[in-house]
C-alpha cells in the first residue's frame, strides 16, 4: 500500500480528494476543534484522512477497564462518553475535542484503565497504531504531523494531570483551591 502524495504538483484527482475532504461535515467539525484551528489546512486534511469515522449509540461500551487494548485511540467529534474506573465508579465525561485511548494506542501491552460508554450518540475519528505504523514507513511527513499532533494531545493530559494533581495535594493540606 502506498500511502504517498504528491502535495507540490496537485493533480485532478488530487483536488477532487482535497475539494471531497473540505466538503466533509466532519472534517468541518474536525477542523474547529482547538488542536486542529490552528493548523494549515494542508496539514489539517492530512491527519483526518489518516483517521477513519466510527459511530457509537447511547450505552454503548467501547471498552471496558482492564480489558486487552486495541490498539486505537479515539477523538471524539461530537456527542459524550462516561469515564469509570474498575470498579464501575464514574469519574469522568468526555466531549467533543476529548481523546481517549491514547496512552494504549501508545504502549499496546497495557490493559486499558477505565470503561468508556457512550453517553450519547458519538462520532469519533480513529486511529490505529498499526496504520499509524504503516503511515511512519510510506508517508513520513504524514507521520511527522501525526506525531506532533499527538505530542500536543500528550502534552495537554500531562498539564491538566499536574493541575489535578495540584488540586488534590492543595486540598489534602487543608489549603483552598
């Protein structure tokens, strides 16, 4: 599978897919997110059409804690999923711009951490860390903006973790948040 274009040269069918791409709802969607406003549009087309589109109904599982990962991660256009841990305690709601499954998508011998069911119905972007794997051979510069892409969804877990964690050590000192 050849994963290339030729992005210098467009051709008809290059601009048939571009035009195809922008016409896209979802990509609209996809494009108003926050880590993607700000990307060119070139780059922008490039990591949605390296996702595919899955929908979810309400109460559906995606997974389920302690469960073998597939590999996947998820990034949620519209609708909202419930977040519980093991123990079937519910902590968390995630929306449209939220990604779940990365850290599994990242390290496939981990188990997930928590159960995710739709709370709604969801259109999510996927994407597989075998394509991905795939897309780091045949399209490097493809993976280049993948891998940023996914260093500004890591860095902003790590920042939103600390400032958890921040509240937390706050509040078990007796001090106000």
């Amino acid at each position: 599978m050849n994963l290339k274009r030729n992005i210098s040269q467009p051709t008809a069918k290059s601009v048939l897919y571009n035009a195809l791409i922008q016409s896209n709802s979802q990509f609209t969607t996809f494009q108003q997110l926050p880590m993607v406003k700000d990307m060119p549009q070139e780059h922008a087309m490039m990591l949605f059409s390296s996702m595919k589109e899955e929908r979810f109904y309400e109460n559906d599982i995606i997974y389920t804690a302690d469960t073998e990962t597939t590999g996947k991660m998820y990034l949620i256009l519209n609708g909202y999923v419930n977040v519980a841990d093991v123990s079937g305690h519910h902590y968390g709601r995630l929306g449209s711009g939220c990604v779940f499954g990365l850290f599994s998508f990242l390290d496939d011998k981990r188990a997930h951490s928590a159960t995710i069911q739709a709370e709604t119905g969801v259109t999510a972007l996927t994407l597989e860390r075998s394509y991905f794997d795939l897309i780091n051979l045949e399209d490097p510069k493809l993976a280049q903006h993948l891998m940023h892409f996914m260093f500004g969804l890591l860095s902003e877990k790590a920042l939103k973790m600390e400032t958890e964690y921040a509240h937390i050590h706050q509040y078990a000192l007796g001090r106000k948040v």
